[in-house]
C-alpha cells in the first residue's frame, strides 16, 4: 500500500481539529472509555486505511479484536443523532459557504450483483 506523506504541519492542523472535534463531541458520551474509542474510530475513517471495516479500524487504534469497535457502534451508551448535529454544525463552521452546494457521489465503487469492487 501506498501512502501520501503529510507535511507536519499538516499533521498538527489535523490534530488540532480532530481535537477540537472531540471537544464538541465529547459530552455525548456518558462515560471515557466511550468518548476515547469513539476519537479512535474517527482517526481511523480519517486515516488513509483502503479499506475501513472493524477489523481494520480496530487495528489501526491498536486494539487486538473489532469489539470495542462493535460495542461502541452497537451497545454503548451515547445519542448518535445528537453527534452527527454536532459534527455537522462543526462542518458547517469550518467548511460552510453561503453559495456553497453539497454533492454526495456514491459512484467510487463499481457495483457488480451484490459485491462492490474498486476501481
């Protein structure tokens, strides 16, 4: 696998919105364990991982099993709608332009029957 090397500075940049991120999501969590995966999970959708499944995810926040992954999206205590306003009114702020328009393109993977395969 190839990956692009990121500049310091661009890395500081990262950390310090994925931070403030954490901030804002932080209170969503009951707990800290929770709140710490939940930063994990979303270093590792962030992270240039080709594939991002449980197992993968797990891996890359250095967890020898995807059940702190799975418990976390599955049996953990916190409002995933009150997260996703969070992180949109955080998208919004950063990214958010008057004019701007938002188009989601589904179209990276070619579907054939009923598996996806990359282009």
């Amino acid at each position: 696998m190839s990956v692009s090397p990121v500049s310091s500075t661009a890395a500081a940049c990262g950390a310090a919105a994925l931070d403030q991120v954490a901030q804002r999501i932080g209170p969503r969590f009951a707990r800290a364990e929770p709140r710490r995966r939940a930063l994990a999970y979303l270093k590792g959708l962030l992270s240039p991982l080709p594939r991002k499944n449980g197992w993968q995810l797990a891996e890359q926040a250095g967890d020898r099993s995807p059940y702190g992954v799975q418990h976390l999206l599955g049996r953990a205590s916190w409002d995933a709608e009150q997260v996703r306003d969070d992180l949109r009114v955080y998208v919004v702020d950063h990214l958010g332009d008057p004019d701007g328009v938002l188009i989601v393109d589904e179209t990276g993977f070619l579907k054939k029957g009923g598996y996806s395969s990359a282009p």
